[in-house]
C-alpha cells in the first residue's frame, strides 16, 4: 500500500504541484480582486519565455524529424493520415455539439444588449490562403504568429536536407542534437511553472473575474461541461482505439501537466513544448511527435469546433430563429471543421471564423461582437481540448502506421 502511493505521487507529483499553485492563484485573485494583477509580471515571465523557445522548438523538431528520414513516403503517410485523423475528430466534435445545444438551447432566455460592431475588412480569401502559408520576407518567419508558414519551411527544409544524403549527415545530426538542447530547455523552464503559473491566474481572475461570470453564463454552463465530458470520453475513446488500455492507461497518467498549462496559458503555441515532452514520456515515435504536434498546434481544434457550434446556436437563438434542419447541420459542421482545421492556422483565423457565420447566415454586422465575446469567455477549455487532442491524434496516428501493438512493443522494450 505505501508503495501504491508511493508510485501515485511519483507520477502525479508535478500535476498536482502546477494544479495546486493555480488553485491558490485563484483564490489570490478572488480575494484581492484588481490588486492582483501585480501579479501578472511574475506570469508573464514564465509566458515569454515560452513563447520566445517555441519558434527555434518547432524549426529543430520539424526539420530534424524529417530530415531524419529516409523514406519520403512515411513522411507522406504521416501527414495524410494525420489531416485525416484531425478532420475526422473535427467533425464528431461538431456532431457532438450539436446533439448537445439541440437538447440544451444555449441562448434560451438570454436577453443581450447588441452593441454596434467596428468595421471589419472584407474577407479575401485568396489574400487569406497566401497570407496562412507564406510570409513576404525570412525574418517574419522568426515570430510565433507565423506559425503555419514556419511548419511549412521547416518541412522544405528538411526534405532538402534528407535528399543531399551523404554530404548532410553531420547537419542533420547537428539538428538532432539541438532539437534535443531544446526539449532540456524546456524540462529546465517548468521548474518555473507553478509560479509563473499561479501567478498568472491570480491575475487573469482579479483581473476578469466579474465579466467571467457575467450574462453570457449559460452559455458558458452548457459548453464548459461539454468539454469536460469531450476529453474523458472521447478521449478514452481515441486513446482506446490509439492502444487499447495501455493506451487509456499511458494518456491519462501523463496528460495533465497539458491540460493544466493549456487552461492557464490559453495557447497552443505555449503548451507545445509540454506536449512534446509528454509525448515523448507516452512513446510516441519521434518523428510522428514531431511533426504532428507543431502542425496540430495551429491546425487541429477540437475546442474550435465545439464552439464554433455554440457560437452558432447562440445567434439562432438570440434572433429568434429555428436550429433545426440537416442544411443548417451540415453548413454548421463545415464550417466549425474550416474554423477549427483550416483557418485556425490563417492569420486571425479566429475572428475570420466568426465573420464566416455572421455572413453564412445573413446575420447583421451586430452580431460579430456577441460571437466575438463568445469565443472569449470559452478559450480555456477550448485550448485545453485543442491541445490535448494533439496528442492523442499523435497516438493515432501512431496506431495507423506502426499497428495495433505499437504501445506494447515499446512497454516490452523499456521493460
């Protein structure tokens, strides 16, 4: 018995550490209100330091993974099974929601004063695609917020790398090396965590508390929950499928270091270097980790696509119009799969998602501000479905390309 918790604390230590610092962070924040964000420096410490690894984190990993490989086609077979996985995902998490809102109408008895939107440009979609895949000079590819550009540069150039052969080796051992510099960086940073993280959430919560619980709380009650239910079940399921019950076993005992960054930093982009640790704890093989988790980080959103249904629900209800017909289904599951794999990874894809429904529906301009706050107020457990999604698509796509029994080969040989 004291070795059975002895092994609980061993493996829930850090987790329980992180999700503790942040519990106290919040009832700092609770109790002091507005004089908490003194706070927030403390937090957005450990925020930058995040961010300003994550661009050399992606470049290393991505282009050491593929420079690595030998055979092009199981980088072709990875990619393609990875949009597959990430589209399929997009569209149960959809269906989902909308079963759930059709039950639980999220705007039923909300009276919201619409406030005038600004003035938004046109969406160009042509402007759009080019601005999501390139950028116009190298040194903007050096900036978190061309994330898409930089994957794909980074998978240019190790393509170029693995196709000199001989005359790279060293360069792309070279890369190797310094991705796994990186990930030390990393492991060295969240030490830091629970005070940057903690301090962080006193500050967001004194900061925000009061709008957080304001007129939009139904809405917040129906989709909180949802997400909730989303990553215990569907996850159990997806991990199920990815490795049976070790593969149940193995995602849960080292998700929540994830989950709990996720929920605090709000971005994918920040949790990556986490996800790409625990990954690598659950045996995912490097390349599949290394490739998969940067790309889902800006192109598969689970979260995305819950509350793009939400979002659009609300506005039916709002005006007062019917949710119902397999036309308004099938054009919400579009567009909450476009919204949460697609233009995720465009510039502002967010805000430009939400335009897409305004439009789509021949909603007045008014509207945008209300989907706006929405998709505001649901960020934490969106991100947090987004992300730990990524690593269970990883999971996933392990199970296609190596088999069934990938996950107990690797329990035989660290056995």
């Amino acid at each position: 018995m004291e070795k059975k918790k002895s092994n609980i604390w061993k493996n829930y230590k850090f987790p329980l550490i992180l999700l503790s610092s942040i519990i106290l962070g919040s009832i700092i924040g609770l109790v002091l209100g507005e004089k908490a964000t003194v706070l927030k420096p403390l937090g957005d410490i450990f925020l930058n330091l995040m961010f300003t690894i994550v661009v050399p984190l992606v470049f290393l990993t991505i282009s050491s993974a593929v420079s690595s490989m030998v055979d092009m086609k199981r980088l072709g077979k990875i990619i393609g099974n990875m949009l597959l996985v990430f589209i399929i995902t997009g569209i149960i998490a959809s269906i989902i929601m909308i079963t759930t809102v059709k039950i639980f109408p999220p705007a039923q008895g909300v009276n919201i004063e619409l406030s005038e939107a600004e003035d938004i440009e046109p969406l160009s979609t042509g402007d759009q695609i080019v601005a999501a895949l390139t950028v116009t000079d190298f040194p903007l590819l050096i900036s978190r917020k061309n994330m898409l550009p930089l994957i794909i540069f980074s998978i240019f150039f190790g393509i170029c790398v693995s196709l000199l052969g001989e005359k790279t080796k060293k360069l792309g051992e070279t890369l190797n090396i310094l991705s796994e510099v990186f990930l030390k960086m990393v492991s060295i940073i969240m030490y830091y965590a629970p005070i940057g993280l903690g301090a962080y959430f006193a500050a967001l919560i004194g900061d925000f508390g009061p709008e957080l619980l304001g007129s939009y709380a139904r809405a917040m009650i129906v989709y909180y929950p949802i997400c909730i239910a989303y990553f215990f079940v569907a996850f159990f399921v997806y991990s199920y499928y990815a490795g049976g019950k070790d593969g149940v076993r193995i995602y849960f005992k080292n998700i929540f270091p994830v989950v709990i960054t996720s929920l605090a930093t709000q971005s994918s982009i920040a949790t990556l270097p986490v996800n790409l640790e625990t990954t690598e704890k659950m045996g995912v093989p490097k390349d599949i980790r290394d490739i998969v988790l940067p790309i889902g980080a800006t192109a598969h959103m689970d979260g995305s696509c819950l509350s793009a249904i939400l979002k659009i629900s609300f506005l039916f209800g709002i005006y007062g119009k019917p949710f119902m017909g397999m036309s308004t289904y099938v054009t919400a599951i579009i567009i909450s799969v476009l919204s949460g794999v697609v233009m995720s990874g465009v510039p502002g894809g967010g805000l430009i998602g939400e335009m897409l429904i305004v439009n789509l529906y021949g909603f007045p301009m008014e509207a945008f501000p209300i989907v706006a706050t929405i998709g505001y107020l649901v960020d934490p457990p969106a991100t947090m479905i987004n992300v730990t999604g990524d690593t269970v698509a990883a999971m996933m796509v392990t199970r296609i390309l190596e088999g069934k029994d990938w996950l107990k080969k690797k329990l035989t040989i660290r056995a």
